[in-house]
C-alpha cells in the first residue's frame, strides 16, 4: 500500500498539483494535510488527520465508480472522517472557490463537537 501511495504521489494530476500547493505546510487554516495517504484498504488523496478531513479531486473515470465511491466514502465515514470531492475541472476553473470550501470544511471540523478518527 505504502509502495502505491508513493507512486501515486508522483503521479498527480494536474487539477492534485494545484490543491498540493494550495494546502501543503499548513498554509490554509494552520491545518497539516498529507497526500495520497492510506486509510484503511484506501488511499485518499489529501487528509488532515487531526481534523478528519479528507479531500478527494475526482477525474472523469469517477463517473463509472460512483458504486465504488459511495463504498469507500460509507468507510471512511464510519472511521470518523468527513468527505469533500471536487471536479478535476471545479479545480482547475474555480480554485478560490474550491480552496474557501476547504477552509470552511476545516473551520467546522474546528469548532465541531465531532469525535475525531482515531490514527
């Protein structure tokens, strides 16, 4: 899993690179996220473990998954996670918007009574 997680890393897209940039070294709302790491059977594309937030930018193959999605999305879930996805496009078109909703899902991770998923 560790080998496909660093591969994946090496391989982002476009639309991962814009976000990686966006949110790496705790630049948006002091939160640390990690990219393409594994939870579970899974490996999500950027996560903020102290808040369990995890960020999916999802590509035109996602159009054929949704059965598959909705299985991981329930998964994480049920670990204490909170799932927010995004257009490959959202992205590229929308970045400010895209990265105030990411600021925003943290503000309420933040001030969430929540529990938190356990590491």
């Amino acid at each position: 899993m560790k080998d496909q997680a660093r591969q994946l890393r090496k391989q982002q897209t476009d639309a991962e690179k814009v976000i990686w940039y966006a949110i790496r070294n705790r630049s948006i709302a002091g939160s640390k996220f990690r990219r393409q790491h594994a939870i579970g059977p899974y490996i999500v594309d950027f996560v903020c473990m102290e808040l369990g937030l995890i960020v999916e930018i999802d590509g035109g193959q996602h159009n054929d998954r949704q059965d598959y999605d909705a299985k991981r999305t329930s998964f994480l879930e049920s670990k204490g996670y909170h799932v927010i996805r995004f257009w490959n496009d959202e992205v590229l078109k929308d970045r400010e918007r895209v990265l105030a909703e990411i600021y925003r899902q943290l503000e309420l991770r933040k001030h969430s009574p929540s529990p938190q998923p356990s590491p």
